[in-house]
C-alpha cells in the first residue's frame, strides 16, 4: 500500500504545480449552443491570436485566460460557421460570454466521447457507434436500463448480459465481454464483473452510447467486444424539475396455463425524480426512484429505492479547475426466478420456491479537472463501489471495488490529440460463494488522434495491462524476430489503429482494428454454488481470455427537407477470441456430488471467430409539419467455434453444425416517433432468429424445454407501442402497451419473457 500512497502524492504534486496564475492577466468564460435547438456544442475551438486556447466541455462550457487589454476570441466547430468576438479585458477580472453557433452542416450532430475519451463528431469515430437520446428512454417509460439497451441494433441481452454482434454468450450472471462505463468509469462490480441494470440512474442520463468492437486499449479489461457508457447530465443556465410517475399491470398470458394468478392480475408502478440547478459556481443534481413489481411470474416480486446526486465546483479563481462528486445508492429486495417448473408452469419456478434476496449497492466518485490556457486537461478521477448481496440461500457476497486514474489530454492547435493514463484498481470481495480473494491491476495507455487536410482522421492507440488475483498474475510471451527466444513480460500489451475519411459533407468511410485482453472475474473463477438444481463449479486454472476485432464501414448523412437529419450506417466486422471463456455443461465434479458430478464450469474452449454485417439508421427533426425520430438496424452474424470437434462438442450440444452457443444468426431491431401538435405515437419492434445451440442438458434433464423449441423454433418478434398527449407546456400523459401482440418469447432457455403489459405514465417538468 505503501506504493499506491505514493503513486497518489506524485500525481496530486504533478497536477497541482501544473496550475500558475498569472496576476496580469484577465479571463474570460460562457458557454457555446446550437443557435437552432439549444443543445450544448462540445469540442468547440476558442482561441486567441496568440494560439492559446481551450475546448468546451460536456455542457459546452469554456473557461480561458486572456491577456489584458483588447483581446479577439475566435470560434471554430466542425459543420458550424466560424465566429469571433472582441472584447477589452481588465487585470484579473472574469467576462462572461455566451455564443450560439450556426450550424452549416445537412447532417445530423451527435457528439461521442466513447471512441477517444473526447468529444467527436460521430462521424469522424473509426468504428460503430449507436446513440440512445433521453427522450426515447423516457418516452417508453423505461425502469430498468436492460429493457432500452434490448432496442438498440446489434445488442442482444440474454438475462441480463450484453451481447454485441454474437460476442458473449450467457455467462450465468458472471463476467462480461462488454465494459458498462458511468461517465468514464467502470461500473462492473467487484465479484461477478457484471452490469446491474436496474442501478444505472435512468432519471439523470443525458446520453447513452454503444460502441462496437475490441476498445481494451482505452477502457481496460472487459472491453473486448464493446463499451455501452452512460453519461449523465449536468444542470444548464435555468433550473430543472422533472417528476415521472407510471403504473401498469401485466394481461393475460397467450396460453391460459400459464397464469398462476387468479383474481386481480399483477400489478407495477413507480416515480422517477431529479432536479437540477446552478447555486452561483456549483452545480446540483438530485435524482431518485422508487418502483415496486409484484410480478408476473410466480414469488418474483421486486422492491427497489434509488438516490443519486452530482455536484460540480467551478472555482473562479483559478479558470479551468473544477472539482466535484458524484455518488449512486439503491436498495432492492424480491425473489429472483432462474428456471421454469416446466413449460406448462413456465411462470413458476422449478420447486415452486425462490430465493430471496436483499441487495445493496453503492458508489462515491470524487473527481478533479483542470483545464490549462494551452489546451491541456489534466484529470484525476476516482471511484469506490460496494455491492453487498444477501439471500436466504447461504449464498451471500460483499465486493469493494477500489479505482483510480488520472488523465492528460492535450489537443494541439494543428487538430493533434494525445491522451494519455494511468489507471489503478483494488479488489476486497467477500463471499459464500467463493470465499475472499484479492485482485487488482495497474495499466497505463497513450491514444494518437490527428486530423489531416480537414478529411483524414487517423488514430493509434496502445494500453499495458496488469493484473493479480490471488495466485494467477499476468503474463504474456512475445517471440523475438529472427530468433527462438522466447521473452516473457509481466503486463499484457493491446493495441488499437483506426482510419476514417470523409468523402463528402455527410459522407465517411472507416477501417479500424482493435485488440482486447480480459482477465477471470473472480465469480467466474471461483464460484461454487448451486441453484435450481444445476451445480456450478469453480476451475482454479481458468486462463485470461484475449481477441481482436476489425471492422470496415461507412457512414451516410441523410436530410429530407431542411429539418430531418439522419445517418445511415453498414459495417463488415469481424471478431476473433483466443482462450475464450464460456460456462459449458460436463463432469467436473465427484462421483459423490450430486448429479454424479455433472454441472457447469467457465472453461477456457479455445479459439473461436464472429463475422457478419451489422446496419443502422438513426435520424430525428421535422418532416412537413411532423416531428419523427428513428432508431432501425438490422445484423447478420456468424458465430464458429474454430476448433470443432464433432465427436465431442456434439455430446453437449443441441446442434450438430459449428456455431456458438447461445447466440443468434439475425437480429433486428426498429422504433419510430412522430409527434404533431400535441399528439405523439410511437411503435417498437424487436425480432430475432432461433437460438440454433445450447447445452443438451437443459434439453434432456430439465422439463419441456425440447418440446418448447421444437413448438417455438422460428424464433421471436415483439412489437411495442406508445401514444402521448401534451396537456400543457409542463404536462405530459402516455399510454404504452409492451408485447402488442402478447408474444410468448424466451431470452434463454426456461425463461419466458413478459405477456402483453399495459402502462399509464404521467410526466410533470418545472
């Protein structure tokens, strides 16, 4: 510890002595928007003759200082017309200056920082990037963040893991190939490595992007097949209240037995809170939930309380430096359901019991910036995240998850951006299930972005990584050239490339090539457990996982009229995993075990390869007098195990073709808004093909579901749909029906998805 204390007194003395105050200079500071919406523009260019300069932020904020005297301020952003302004500054006084830009460009402006942990025009990212705007969240009363992410094209949620096109398969809640990042952190917990969906604040988000592909290089482990981060939202100039409060009840079942209820059916309901203000130089969220579910399947109730709050300090005195914190709690308790009783009895659970659980979770995220005169950003950034688990099954767990890292960033008046890091993360877990261990990791990165002749845009990027839990640390083996040496290091290196080009004012093509590199999750390690009658086994051998990922794309800006703005976007990609790590069905255990000793283990099986196409089409604006927004895709995947055996792979498995388990070949994926005067409707869909291969277990040992697959084998559509009314400036009503067409659908084997449901939602803003 004694080195990781001072890791942190360098950094806090390298961050501090970059900061000068000039007594004879002035300042000025303001924000830049969209002359038409509103909407914050950020990575907007302010500089002064002298070259000294500065960006704006995530809320379009700009902070610089100036000579004293008359000073020109000149601003410059992709797609919008250039603007300046002339003002006569006086020794260390502060001018505040807002400017509204006016766009110049036929393509619609979404602004990511995902790809470079900067903000970039979506369409200058080398790889695939999909947008979810809090209105669509909102607009279909989403309460829990799993339900919006099963929307957007290319991802697939298989009870609770996220895949992106064909890259994980179902895990058993553990591990996860794609990194969930809360405003530039990782929100993974400690044990498991997984995502909780339904602990992300929804009732502050400002934006959610999906970036495809291997992105270890500047998100670290569990990046390997993409990064989904959720950025939540920080106050503007006026204060904002928003109170959401929704009810429903779910219908009757397609099949009459499979309702277990008899008189009054299963009822949801819930309120959504934040508010958000300026008080002078600091800024102020305040968000909450509260949401009860009594269930449509059997004993599956569900309780959850949420609060969060951000808070920002600008200091006047030092333009440039701000400083804050940022914290996130929920308590849930309910029964959590794994397997149907059989397919008649597919809403009650296989013993007709359940276990019941009582969760907590909780982070706290200090975090400093600092953002010079010469366009350098120096950030220190900080996170501690409990979950704490109980059930009455003896299978509690407590993790703390400890991280640090600390960023600079410069962007050079030439459009050349360096970013470089060096991250830290401690790991205490305690547990039932797989007793204490201890992990952590220390990695640095360096990222290259430059932009050349106004068109080219070229990035390069490198990470190290380390890691350790308990007795297994990092190692990686490189063979020297023109040489049989084998040298060995003690970190794991990933590197990154990407080129993107554009064409014409809406028009980009892309190439990108990524690596990534993920250690065992300690759950995935460890576990021993049971559960519904599956045992799961621990394998104290399971190795790191590695992959990389290629891509060739190009993105289309599209216009109809002078107010509806879009892209269309089609991807080749390619993936490729060495050492994959999957739970598979087989004999792990002793003869004395139960089961003889049959169950489930994370093994290692070896090198596997995903390839397909994957479209999108994304737009929103006005189309006559009509407002539509749209949000289409559709990917084809697939997904080989290159090393198949057909004499053993097939012993275990309901297919006798080389294809993944749990993965689907088609995915598609629509929704669209229109909205004219004060009516809004909205409709949804979701399809996709038959889940070809599972574990032969689930088949034979468990009830009904062979004869499940067999009788739904063409796989699944769901449609949604919604219609709005606005009562007044302030008040909105919604009426959402989910399931129109009361599908009977499965996500994975022995789970049956919701019946048709009904929500009445009321959204009140101040």
């Amino acid at each position: 510890m004694s080195s990781n204390k001072f890791l942190w007194a360098f950094l806090s003395i390298f961050f501090f002595t970059t900061i000068s105050i000039n007594a004879q200079q002035a300042f000025v500071n303001g924000s830049v928007r969209d002359s038409a919406n509103g909407e914050a523009l950020v990575g907007v260019v302010v500089r002064i003759p002298s070259g000294a300069g500065t960006v704006t932020d995530i809320n379009g904020a700009y902070s610089l200082t100036v000579p004293v005297g008359k000073v020109k301020l000149k601003f410059n952003y992709s797609g919008y017309r250039a603007d300046s302004a002339v003002f006569n500054t006086e020794e260390g006084k502060t001018i505040h200056f807002d400017l509204k830009m006016i766009s110049t460009s036929k393509q619609l402006s979404i602004f990511v920082v995902s790809s470079g942990r900067y903000e970039q025009n979506i369409g200058e990212v080398p790889v695939s990037c999909e947008v979810l705007r809090p209105k669509l969240i909102e607009n279909k009363c989403t309460t829990n963040m799993e339900n919006i992410m099963d929307q957007v094209p290319g991802v697939s949620m298989t009870d609770g893991q996220a895949n992106i096109r064909g890259g994980s398969g179902y895990s058993f809640g553990a591990g996860s190939r794609v990194m969930m990042v809360v405003d530039d952190m990782p929100m993974l917990s400690g044990d498991a490595s997984d995502v909780k969906w339904n602990y992300l604040p929804l009732e502050n988000v400002s934006q959610v992007e999906v970036m495809k592909g291997a992105s270890s290089t500047l998100f670290g482990s569990s990046a390997m097949n993409g990064v989904i981060h959720f950025r939540t939202a920080y106050p503007t100039d006026k204060p904002a209240t928003t109170i959401t409060m929704f009810s429903g009840f779910y219908g009757e079942p397609q099949r009459p037995e499979l309702k277990w209820w008899h008189n009054s059916n299963p009822t949801f309901s819930g309120t959504n809170f934040s508010h958000s203000q300026q008080i002078g130089n600091l800024d102020l969220v305040l968000g909450g939930h509260v949401y009860s579910d009594e269930g449509y399947r059997y004993l599956e109730r569900e309780q959850r309380e949420r609060f969060n709050m951000n808070l920002r300090y600008r200091f006047k005195k030092v333009p440039g430096l701000n400083a804050g914190i940022n914290t996130n709690m929920m308590n849930t308790r309910g029964g959590l359901f794994l397997l149907w009783y059989n397919d008649t009895l597919a809403y009650t659970p296989s013993d007709s019991t359940i276990q019941n659980y009582s969760n907590n979770r909780f982070n706290i995220d200090p975090y400093i910036n600092y953002f010079s005169p010469n366009g350098s950003r120096h950030s220190i950034r900080t996170r501690f995240y409990r979950t704490n688990n109980h059930n009455d099954t003896k299978q509690a767990a407590i993790a703390d998850f400890y991280y640090g890292e600390y960023q600079f960033q410069h962007r050079f008046k030439n459009t050349f951006t360096i970013t470089t890091g060096l991250v830290g993360t401690y790991t205490k877990v305690h547990s039932d299930l797989y007793k204490d261990h201890l992990a952590n990791n220390v990695s640095g990165y360096a990222q290259f972005d430059r932009k050349f002749f106004d068109r080219l845009f070229i990035t390069v990027g490198v990470r190290a990584e380390y890691f350790k839990d308990d007795s297994l640390s990092t190692e990686y083996s490189m063979r020297l050239k023109k040489s049989d040496t084998l040298m060995t290091l003690p970190f794991r290196p990933v590197v990154r490339a990407g080129i993107t080009y554009q064409a014409g004012e809406g028009t980009f093509f892309r190439i990108s090539y990524g690596q990534g590199y993920r250690f065992p999750a300690i759950a995935e390690k460890y576990i021993r457990t049971s559960a519904a009658g599956l045992e799961i086994y621990p394998n104290h051998g399971l190795q790191p996982e590695s992959g990389q990922s290629a891509e060739i794309g190009v993105k289309q800006g599209i216009h109809i009229g002078k107010a509806w703005k879009g892209y269309a976007d089609v991807a080749l990609f390619w993936m490729q995993y060495t050492n994959m790590m999957e739970f598979t069905f087989g004999l792990y255990g002793r003869p004395t075990d139960p089961n003889w000793g049959l169950g489930f283990e994370s093994i290692n099986i070896g090198s596997t390869r995903i390839r397909g196409v994957d479209c999108s089409v994304m737009g929103e604006g006005k189309i006559g007098k009509v407002d539509v927004m749209l949000l289409a895709g559709y990917t084809y995947m697939d997904p080989v195990s290159l090393r198949w055996n057909p004499a053993h792979d097939t012993l275990f498995a309901t297919s006798n073709q080389n294809i993944l388990k749990y993965r689907y070949r088609h995915i598609g994926k629509f929704d669209a808004e229109a909205t004219y005067k004060k009516f809004s409707f909205g409709a949804s869909m979701r399809c996709n093909s038959r889940m070809e291969n599972i574990d032969k277990f689930f088949e034979q040992a468990l009830p009904g579901i062979k004869a499940y697959r067999q009788r739904f084998h063409t796989g699944d559509v769901v449609f949604d749909t919604r219609i709005m009314y606005q009562l007044t400036d302030r008040a909105r009503i919604s009426f959402i029906v989910n399931n129109v067409l009361n599908r009977e659908y499965t996500s994975r084997p022995a789970d049956v998805q919701p019946p048709r449901n009904f929500v009445f939602q009321v959204m009140l803003k101040f």
